[in-house]
C-alpha cells in the first residue's frame, strides 16, 4: 500500500507526496464530497434500511482548516463547515485519484 511521505495544504488543495514520488492534488470541495464519513453517505443497518446521507452533495467554497492522522492509515480533514468525520485511508486516497477532474 502507497504511503505518504510528506502532506501540506497549498492554497485550496490537500497535497501528498506518496513513497514513490507521485503527487496527488486534492480540492477540499472534491474532498468534502468524497467523504466517506456515515454523515456523508450513510449507513445501513442490519436490515438494510438507509440511514443518513441525504445531506448537500455541493460544497462550494469550503476550505480545510486542518487534519488529524489517524494512525498511519489515514487522515482526517477539517472543513470549514464543520464536518471532521470522514477518514480518508491512504489507499482510498490513491483510488481517489481516478476520480479526479481532468484539468
């Protein structure tokens, strides 16, 4: 599993420099929307009923104002609006990228 050398916020975006010397550029919106938090995409029981994720699916104009690492797994973000729960683990990240717009 690829894991990051070195993380740091540059304007709006989350940069990671990963073992193999790729880089990775996130947007916090792009980021905010790909949260992977229950609060952001919800949860089922062990019924199956959906519960949660029915919130805003834009997020223009958030920022991160930070992140906490969650061992040496994963990071947290803290978006400016509020949200702090989503834990991005570094191969969510990688698969992450595919995702990303074309610029």
């Amino acid at each position: 599993m690829a894991k990051p050398t070195d993380i740091q916020l540059i304007g709006s975006e989350l940069c990671i420099l990963w073992q193999d010397g790729s880089e990775s550029y996130f947007s916090a919106e792009f980021l905010r929307q790909h949260s992977p938090s229950a609060q952001n995409i919800g949860e089922k029981d062990i019924f199956g009923n959906q519960y949660g994720g029915d919130g805003p699916k834009e997020f223009a104009g958030v920022t991160i104002q930070g992140w906490d690492f969650q061992g040496n797994y994963a990071v947290s973000p803290w978006f400016s609006d509020g949200h702090k729960s989503g834990i991005f683990s570094w191969e969510y990240l990688k698969d992450l990228e595919a995702k990303l717009p074309q610029s």
